[in-house]
C-alpha cells in the first residue's frame, strides 16, 4: 500500500508511547549519574532488555497472529487463562494503571498544584483516559498523530537543551558493572510483559488500515515496532547522556524522581517543572490508555464477550482509581512479588515462539515454561523470607535476579534433544504464509 510508510509511523508512534511510561523516565538518568564517562557499556545494556525484549515480544506475536493467550495455550489452555488474568491484572488495574495515576499526580501535578487532591486528579485522569478507551478504532490513530508527538515534542527539547549546553562535567565515576547492572534497570522496566498485551491493539490497528494478509500484517507490525524501537532508544540514550552530567553534582544516594526533577529544572530553568509535568502527564496517560484498551479486550474475549469491551473498561478504570488514590511505592509494593514470577514465563514464552519449529513440540514448551515458573516461585520466596531456600543462591545469575535462566535454558535443551515427535507443535509458519 502507497500509505504503509504513513501507517508505519503513525501506529510505531502510538506503540512507542504505550512503552514509554513515566518508569522510563527516571531510569536512564540515574544509570547515567552512576556510570559517568563509562555510560556506552550501561546504555548498551539497558537497551538490550528495556528495548530489545519489547521488540521480540511485539515480533513474536506478529509471528503467530496472536498475543500472549495465543503462546500460553501451547503449555495448556488452564495455564494460559491463569497466567493471562494474572498477567493483565498485575500490568493492568492493580499495579501499572493505577501507577500511572498516582505518579501523574506526585511528579506531574502535586509540584505545581500543591492544593489540589489527589482524588480530584484521579478522576480527571481516568476520565479523560476512558475518552479514548472507549473507542478503540480511534486509540492508535489518536495516540500516534496527537499524543505521542507532543510527548517526542517535550523529551526533545529536554534532550538537545542538555547537549548543546550541558549541566555538569562528565567524569569518570570508576563505575563497575555497568553493562550488567544496566540489563537489570532495562528488565525491571517490565516492557517486554507489557508487548504481548500490546501487540493485540496494534495489529488490530493494522489490520482496520486495509492489511489482510497475514504475511503484509506482519510486516507492517515489525515496521511499526522498529519505529517505537528507534524513539525509545533516542530517548534512553539521551536521557543517560544527560544523567552523566549530573555525578559531580548530586549525592550517590539521590532518588530516582527527585534527581529527574532536579536535572530538569537546571536542563531548562524555572520552565523545567512544567515541561516535566507535562511529560509525565503524556508518558503516564499514554501508557494507560494502551493497558487498559488491551486488559478490556483480553476480558471481552475472555468472557466471549458476555462482558463487553466497554464494561470491562470502565470496570478496570474504577478499580484502577481506587488503587490510584494510594501512593506510587506503596502500588509498587502490592505487585512486585507477582512480577517476579510472571515475567520469566513471559520472556521464556516470547523465544519459544520466535524460535518457531526449531522447537519440537508443546511438551517441550511446557516443561521448559514450568521449569521457569517453579525456579522463579521458588527464587521469590526466598526474597520475601531470605535464606528459607538456599540453594538459589548457588545458582548461577541469581544475584543479578536471573536465577530462573540457566535452569531454563538446560532443561530445554535437554527436553528439545531427547523429544522425537512434531505432532503437536505449533506450525507457526502457515499462520504467516
């Protein structure tokens, strides 16, 4: 199609947006104040799992024509609609929608409008939030000419101000690690969870733009991803440079928010706190609307729609406000330990399918999938109660949070080499042909 470079933009500016949640806006900076002169090796890590695993997420869903559901149900149907619940709600109203509110209002509105409530703020939020949910033909079009441009507008200004006329010294920190502690920030950013939600609105959104083959819907997915992938990493990339200039001039031990606060404000001047809050309130909203767009499809085709997409919306955005009213660490507490479960299996599931028909069949997918999920229980348990299992240490990368990995990675190599029958693998292939 003569447009397809239009739809590309359009539909990788709204993705882009929905990955760019105000959690992306305090990372890179505060990596870039720890690692100094030393900040490719963090950059380069960050992008890797803050980038790169949300972009094989996208990737794998276009590959099957599906979302996280679709992957999920090779391990078995009880799994997928357990794991898949728990998955929209933990991403959805009990932790990543009502976070948006709430850090909406302590970064974007609370600094500027001391006297206005909370509950106020949440109102408005969600109401303007459920204006595009609720007609979602419009959502990727309307995110992807209106708003994500605006949010590009304000992180650009915030980025080359800082180029041309740097804060600080860049120096060098004797930071070590870097790379690896770098791979952490990216993973916590929990994007790659959020793609295979995602993937569902924006391949909807190809396909009401004319692209009925699964082979053209799948290339105008992976083009539209590469746009988003291209924004976020201008903006990681930059957001870090800037962070480097700030070593010398504030405490190691400065918190993530106040030390963006204050990076903007001497980036732009008495200017900074509202262009700030204004990019907050664009990462924040943006991010939302996508969640809850995505988690009120999940449970209208869940359901069969005997719960329609609109009261699945509107649902989720009460809850959401209810939550919101909280604050941002305590919403973050509710969920972490969930996450941590949760996100391996998303991760292994998201390679699986990439790798196609290298892998024999579902029991190979199943084994390995659950293998995963008892590593990751297990190595959760020992973070809420430490030392109760004390093997997981011993295990390799548990001390970087990636106890689950090795024993993943063995068990389906073995499982893979020793299986002989294909008959039930998912031919994903003939779903792109």
């Amino acid at each position: 199609m003569k447009h397809s470079t239009k739809h590309a933009v359009v539909i990788g500016f709204a993705l882009f947006a929905m990955f760019f949640g105000a959690g992306n806006l305090i990372f890179p900076p505060f990596l870039g104040k720890a690692a100094g002169s030393a900040f490719l090796a963090s950059i380069t890590g960050f992008l890797i799992t803050g980038v790169g695993l949300p972009l094989a997420g996208v990737i794998a869903c276009a590959k099957i024509n599906g979302t996280y559901d679709k992957m999920a149900n090779r391990v078995g149907k009880k799994f997928a609609a357990i794991t898949g619940v728990a998955l929209i709600l933990v991403i959805g109203p009990l932790f990543a929608i009502p976070r948006t509110a709430a850090t909406t209002f302590e970064l974007g509105v609370h600094p500027l409008f001391p006297s206005v409530p909370q509950s106020v703020i949440v109102i408005l939020y969600f109401a303007i939030t459920l204006a595009f949910v609720l007609k979602p033909s419009s959502i990727i079009d309307n995110i992807g000419k209106i708003l994500t441009p605006a949010l590009l507008l304000m992180l650009a200004i915030i980025i080359f101000k800082g180029i041309i006329d740097p804060i600080g010294p860049i120096v060098n920190t004797s930071y070590e690690g870097g790379f690896s502690k770098a791979l952490i920030e990216g993973y916590q950013t929990m994007d790659a969870m959020a793609s295979v939600i995602f993937a569902g609105i924006i391949i909807s959104s190809v396909r009401s733009k004319g692209y009925e083959n699964a082979t053209d819907i799948m290339k105008m997915t992976i083009k539209s991803a590469l746009v988003a992938v291209a924004g976020l990493a201008f903006v990681y990339g930059g957001l870090m440079y800037l962070g480097t200039q700030t070593s010398t001039l504030f405490p190691a031990n400065i918190a993530r928010t106040e030390l963006v606060t204050k990076l903007v404000q001497l980036d732009l001047g008495s200017i900074g706190a509202v262009v700030l809050s204004l990019c907050v309130a664009l990462a924040c909203l943006t991010t939302a609307i996508g969640l809850l767009a995505s988690g009120a499809e999940f449970f209208a085709n869940l359901s069969n729609n005997k719960i329609s997409y609109k009261t699945a919306a509107v649902v989720m955005a009460v809850v959401s406000g209810g939550i919101a009213t909280k604050n941002v660490d305590a919403i973050i507490s509710l969920a972490g330990p969930v996450l941590q479960i949760l996100y391996p299996i998303v991760i292994v599931l998201i390679l699986i399918t990439l790798l196609g028909d290298k892998v024999k069949n579902n029991t190979v997918v199943a084994i390995t999938t659950y293998t995963a999920l008892t590593v990751s229980i297990l190595d959760t348990i020992n973070g809420i109660y430490p030392n109760s299992i004390g093997f997981i240490k011993y295990i390799p990368l548990s001390s970087a949070g990636f106890s689950w990995a090795l024993p993943t990675l063995i068990v389906f190599v073995i499982a893979n080499i020793s299986m002989k029958s294909k008959n039930d693998t998912v031919k994903v292939e003939s779903e792109v042909a």
